[in-house]
C-alpha cells in the first residue's frame, strides 16, 4: 500500500516526510487555485531531490481554466513524464489523449458519484440492507462505467471516506482504488462561498465577486441540527471530517 500527501501550497512542502512516498500537488474544486509554472517546477525539484512519486491533481474547468491546464501539463511532460494526472474534468482527460501526453491518467473523486452528505447517517440504520448497501456502492460497481475506464486506460481512481462505508465487493480487481483522509467533499460549486466574506459592509450581499482568494486565509465550520456532525465550509467547497 503506497501512502501520499497532498499539498496545494508550495510551503507545506514541509508536510512531506519519510511516511510519504508520493506527494499530490494542484487543486480539484477551483481553476482559479491553479498553481503557478513556477510553483510547479520547485515542487518538480522537490520530487526529485527525495526520490518521489508525482501526482498532478486538476480541477474541473472552463474553457479559460483548461488552456491553463494545458500549458502546465505540456511542461510537465517535458520535465517530469512519469507523473500522473489526477483529473476531475473530461476535457482533461481529452486534452491528455489527444497531445499523446506520457502520464497515468486517475479518476480523481469528483467524477466518481456516491451519495456524500452526513444527513445520510439519520437514515442508514433505518433502511433495508439492501438499500444501505445501494448507499455504500460507487458507480465503478456499474459493469458499463468499469469498462469505460478500462478502454480508456482508467486503471486507478479516487474515493472519499465516507460516514456510511463503502462497499467495493463488486468492483473490477483491475481498477486500484486510492482513500482521502481526513477529509471528504460533500458539494462544490463555481459560485465562491468565500468571497468578500471580509469586508462587513458586503455582508449581506449574494452574487459573484472578484477572486481575492479569501479561501486561502479563511476556513468556516458550519453547524446545523439535521447534519451529523459539523461541515467545513473551504471556498467554494463544503467538506466533512471522517478519518
């Protein structure tokens, strides 16, 4: 079993020590946390100087976001072919077939659907077996999602830990799984729950704003009766802590 760390950041390159032996580096719910050419090539350094595994994570995008993603990934190919490319978007993935790019290509956990909300955990005892068990399946265990991933030379993706467990008992053997912890997605969204929460005066205000990255200075946790346990509110995306 091969364990990794995943940074978004340059400076918790600090968080990668000998536990490690593959480093996730990139972003999956915002093409505007895209990392820099150059933030890129002192993480590719890094990999190198300690002997690691790469995995470039990628968001789902716009059109503007893949042709960012595309660059990053055509000087990847030319300093560091080996990695892989985690994507959560299929024009990622198009764009990979199409250059003829040399990466292992892996599902990443946006793309793989299960139900995902703690409010499933008010139910879970109270449903028949079956039923539960529809709730702990992934969509790989669909015969015609497996060999799709299969032809498209998918063999790995990514999973959530989720409260209700996950039952991998008919999934294809020759599809590997890899596990997130702590923390797993609930819903994202491109409408940023983040932005001007700083400025007061703007409080009461819904709409879209400009990108500030208030979400790389500002994480909330929100509480509410009918939730199992508290959500983590992180920019445009709401997560919870199972680990």
């Amino acid at each position: 079993m091969e364990q990794a760390v995943f940074i978004s950041k340059i400076e918790h390159l600090k968080y990668c020590d000998e536990n490690f032996t593959r480093l996730y580096f990139g972003n999956e719910f915002c093409e505007r946390l895209i990392p820099a050419r150059q933030e890129l090539q002192k993480v590719l350094a890094f990999v190198k100087e300690k002997n690691l595994a790469f995995s470039f994570v990628t968001p789902y995008v716009t059109n503007a976001g893949l042709r960012t993603i595309e660059k990053l990934l055509v000087f990847l190919a030319k300093n560091h072919p080996p990695a892989e490319i985690v994507f959560n978007d299929w024009g990622v993935f198009h764009f990979v077939k199409e250059a003829a790019l040399p990466f292992t290509l892996v599902l990443g956990r946006l793309l793989l659907k299960m139900k995902r909300g703690p409010r499933i955990m008010n139910i879970i005892d109270k449903v028949p077996a079956e039923t539960r068990r529809y709730y702990q399946t992934p969509s790989l265990t669909v015969p015609e999602i497996s060999s799709f991933l299969s032809r498209k030379g998918i063999f790995r993706v990514e999973l959530d830990n989720l409260l209700q467990g996950i039952d991998l008992d008919e999934t294809n053997n020759g599809i590997h799984k890899s596990l997130y912890l702590p923390f797993a997605f609930v819903s994202t969204t491109r409408f940023c729950l983040a932005a001007n929460c700083e400025d007061a005066a703007k409080k009461e205000y819904v709409g879209i704003f400009p990108c500030n990255r208030e979400c790389q200075r500002f994480t909330f946790t929100l509480f509410n009766p009918v939730m199992t346990l508290p959500l983590v509110r992180k920019g445009n995306t709401i997560f919870f802590m199972n680990d």
